[in-house]
C-alpha cells in the first residue's frame, strides 16, 4: 500500500512538471503585494575603512561607493564626482547590511502582553493557511532597535506551537504604518514547520494528536499527501485525443478539479519550491528525519533553525545544500535542547559548500547579531579550531543568511549592483565594544548613531524621552 500511495504521489509530481505556468503558479498568486518603495538617497562615498563585503573578502583602507539605492563600485581609491557626500570610515568598519533568518518582530511585538501575542494560530496542528505577514504590527519598536543593531531585512515566521505553522515573510527593516510597505519586492514566502517537543506538547496536552514524534511525523505525512493529491487535481490536464470511432471527446474544459484551499495552496507551494520550506529543528536525528520527508514528497528544506545538534549531521546538511540557522550557545532549556555546544556554528560551517547562520528568534537577541557571531569564533579558538577570519564570520548574518531566503540577487554582499544595503561600524563588528554607527537600506540613511533623531520612533515610543 505504501510503494502504491508513494507512486501517486510521484504521478502528480510528474503531471505537474509537465503543468503550463499559469497552473504551476497559482499556489503563490499574491493579492497582498509589496507596497515597498525606496526613499530618495543621495550619493555617497563611504572611504578609508576596513571592509568586509560579505564574498569572503576583506579589504583595508577601502571604498564602497553608493548610487541611486544600489552598491556601484567597492575597492581603494575610488574616484567620485563633486555631487559625492564623502564619510570618512577611517578606523571604521563596513559591511553588508544584516540579515536575521528567524524574528517574531511585529507578531510579538513589544509590550509583551497577551493582546500583542498574534504569532501561533494554536487551532489545529497545521495551519498552513494562516501568514505572519496578516499578523506583523509595523508599530513594534524592537524594529528601530534592531536597526540600531544593523539589521537591514529579517525574516518574520509564525511560532512553533504547531507541525506547520504557515508562511513566513521577508521584510525590510523600514519605518511605515502598513506591513506591504515593509515586504521585500519578490522575496519568497517562508513554511515555518516544527519538529519535536513543541507540537506535541501543545496537541498531546489538547488530547489531540499529535501527542508523540511518530505523531508528529505522520502529521507531516499526512500533510503533504493531501497536498500531492491537491497539485494533481489543479493541474491542468492533457487534452485527450480524437478516436475515428466515437468514444472519448476531445477534453477542452479546463477544469480546475478541485475547490481552492488556502491551507493546500501552502503546502502546495512548499512541494514546487515556490516557498521555501524553513523548519525548527533541535535533534540530529530528527533533522535527519525530515531531509527523509523531504525526499518523500519531493521537497526542498531552505533551513534548519535552531539546531542545537546540528554539528552531528554537518556534512550531510552542507552535502545537501540545506543551512543551518542557529544561536551561539543556546542549550538546555529543554531536553531536545540538551546536547548544544558552543561550537555548533563553527561546526556547521567547516565542510564545502557549507551554510551556516547565525538567527536571534529574540527580540533582544536581533540587536547584537555581529556579537552573538563574535561568541562563535570565541569558542572555536577555545576548542582549538582553525581561526575564524571576521570575512568568513560576517557570512553568517549576510550572505548565507540571503540564500536561505532566496534574496541572495539583490542582497546580503557588497557588489555591484546589489541593494545598497550597508553598515558603517565603529570598529571590529566583532568586537565586545561594537556599535552600528550609520544604517543604508537601498541608499538611504535610516539610522545615524551620532544623531539620536534619525532613529525611526513607533507610536508606542512617542512622547518618551530620546537618549
């Protein structure tokens, strides 16, 4: 029965390779577009610092020149014309601006109360109907805070109460009064799933299933097998030919086969690699688990996040093209979190082709991402390890961070014809004493350490004092 079911499950992925476009894309029609638009920004040279540019390379007494929202040249002595608004970085550092895979900004937003709490639809144990994007407050201040900290775009996921939590949504880090104005132009939708104590704990205490992980998984299944069968019902069928002696007419309805389901849309989705499939996963042997899944239904996994054991399956994961989103040295606080080491990241980061991410899934932690990485290379030279250059570290919150969000063309380095999305440092971003001094998203200034005014105010911020 089993080798039976996987085999339909491979007959509706064939028919929908073989899909017109139209049909391949109606899971991710979106009627809530991006709003977004780049404020006007002026010209600027930013010259004489050490800079990182999120490739791999580090340059000393460099330049990085900005114009018309985009990055255009980066190297020394770069020659720009007299409309050029010049900072001098001397002794200063610039890198790409940051990028957190993994924040609850704006679905639990500040003040923590239970009015504010909008990130798990705790109604059934998937949910991949619901979108963060309905739930972001634009208002929360930890956005300005996490500015001031350097993140430029993060994405923002549903919480982990359940198997399938619904989409996640990439964001710029911009102050408006609408999340549209927010969503990053073409940026993919997010799945956020959760593996382990999380949703049966939630659902086993319901005295509903899922109460276990075999529950768990064949939650999973379950899922995604209603989600196969949905593809191959929406696919535009074949036209079927003539026969010269009656029988089968020529099909020419273009029936849709099936009612649209906003929860089988998702999954959907997820299945053609239209949404990149995001999961929250501690054990190594559960991660192993759903690259398994994964394979069954013909998935891609975009990220493991959090992933405490993911140095136990470092190779594999870098093998199969999947990051890792982690914390530094996050463990304990639960038994899947028992076996973290501090030396997670550095792991995850060692074979080819790795991806390693450092994540907050913290309101505070989103404001000191450049640190949590310095904790990283700390232990590593603890334990020994091959030093950790501060052009390696930074790709951890840039550029591999944009590839698991599927926006690595337009950010997350510092090359040319990339949004100018750029950090101006005190000094070492990986220093104890670092600040963010000035914030670029696509050229313009949106925050300016020496003037406490450009720091973007929410309405639960104003009439306090600024400092």
């Amino acid at each position: 029965m089993y080798n039976l079911l996987r085999a339909g499950i491979g007959l509706a992925l064939l028919s929908l390779a073989a899909a017109p476009a139209t049909g391949a894309s109606r899971f991710i029609q979106d009627p809530y577009p991006s709003t977004y638009q780049p404020r006007s920004s002026e010209a600027v040279l930013i010259h004489n610092a050490t800079v990182l540019t999120g490739t791999g390379q580090r340059l000393d007494d460099a330049d990085v020149l900005l114009r018309d929202g985009k990055v255009v040249e980066v190297g020394r002595a770069l020659q720009a014309g007299s409309d050029v608004r010049r900072i001098d970085a001397h002794g200063r550092w610039v890198t790409p601006g940051l990028i957190d895979v993994h924040s609850h900004l704006g679905v639990y937003p500040s003040p923590g109360v239970s009015a504010h709490s909008d990130g798990n639809e705790m109604t059934a144990p998937v949910t991949a109907n619901v979108w963060a994007e309905h739930s972001v407050w634009p208002q929360d201040p930890g956005f300005a805070e996490a500015l001031a900290g350097g993140v430029t775009s993060m994405q923002v996921l549903p919480g982990s109460a359940n198997l399938v939590g619904g989409r996640g949504v990439v964001l710029k880090n911009v102050p408006t009064t609408t999340y549209q104005a927010m969503k990053f132009p073409g940026a993919p939708w997010g799945l956020k799933m959760a593996c382990g104590e999380n949703p049966k704990r939630v659902y086993g205490g319901k005295g509903t299933a899922p109460g276990t992980r075999m529950g768990n998984v064949a939650g999973y299944r379950a899922a995604f097998i209603d989600a196969s069968e949905y593809i191959a019902k929406n696919t535009a069928k074949p036209a079927k030919r003539k026969r010269w002696f009656g029988g089968d007419k020529e099909d020419s309805s273009g029936d849709s086969g099936g009612k649209r389901d906003l929860k089988l849309d998702t999954l959907a989705g997820a299945i053609q690699g239209d949404i990149r499939v995001h999961i929250h996963c501690y054990r190594a042997d559960e991660m192993a688990t759903m690259l398994d899944l994964a394979d069954e239904f013909g998935f891609k996994i975009a990220a493991f996040h959090h992933g405490v054991e993911a140095y136990k399956l470092a190779d594999r994961l870098a093998q199969e093209g999947v990051c890792g989103a982690l914390w530094a040295d996050w463990w304990g606080f639960k038994m899947e979190a028992f076996d973290g080491i501090q030396e997670n990241i550095a792991l995850v980061d060692r074979p080819a082709n790795s991806c390693a991410i450092v994540h907050s899934d913290s309101p505070e932690g989103i404001q000191r991402l450049n640190q949590e990485a310095a904790k990283v290379i700390a232990a590593a030279r603890r334990a020994d390890m091959p030093a950790i250059a501060p052009e390696r570290a930074i790709t951890w919150m840039t550029a591999n961070a944009a590839k698991a969000l599927g926006i690595e063309g337009k950010t997350g380095t510092l090359e040319a014809g990339k949004n100018a999305d750029v950090v101006v440092w005190n000094g070492n971003p990986f220093s104890s004493y670092a600040l963010a001094d000035q914030v670029f998203i696509d050229g313009h200034q949106y925050f300016d350490r020496a003037d406490p005014r450009s720091k973007p105010v929410s309405d639960f911020r104003l009439g306090q004092e600024v400092r």
